[in-house]
C-alpha cells in the first residue's frame, strides 16, 4: 500500500492561494480549489498492484475528502 511520505497535516499543506502548476477537477478534496490544486506538494502514486499502465492506473493519495 503506497502513502504519503510527506506530512499532509492539511493546515501546514494546504496554500492561502491554489498552485498555478496543478490543475484538479477533483472538487470533493479538500484541496481542491476553482480547478486547481491548493496543495503545496502532492503525491501520485500507482494503484492496485502498484504498477500501473496508463493515468488511469494512478492516483492522488495527498486527497482529503471535504468534510461537505
Ligand atoms: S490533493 Fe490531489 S485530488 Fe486533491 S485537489 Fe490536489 S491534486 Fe486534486
């Protein structure tokens, strides 16, 4: 099982603005910010057996859901 290895503590990760250099249409992350990202750093990692084979086999583990 692939984690973070950075902290995720939302309020030292989360930016006051979004990252101009992540675009996200996740809109249920708590990161999630008018299409972008409000992470400061993020981690994408492969899913299932850990090797994947397209973008479809990978994910945003940094993802918080909204408490909404
Ligand atoms: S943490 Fe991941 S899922 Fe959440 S807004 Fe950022 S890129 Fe999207």
């Amino acid at each position: 099982m692939h984690k973070n290895t950075f902290n995720n503590d939302i309020s030292s990760n989360k930016m006051h603005a979004h990252n101009h250099s992540i675009k996200c249409n996740v809109n249920t992350c708590t990161y999630y910010d008018n299409d972008y990202c409000s992470a400061n750093v993020i981690q994408v990692n492969p899913m299932g057996d850990g090797i994947a084979q397209s973008s479809e086999g990978t994910c945003c583990t940094t993802f918080v859901k909204t408490n909404s």
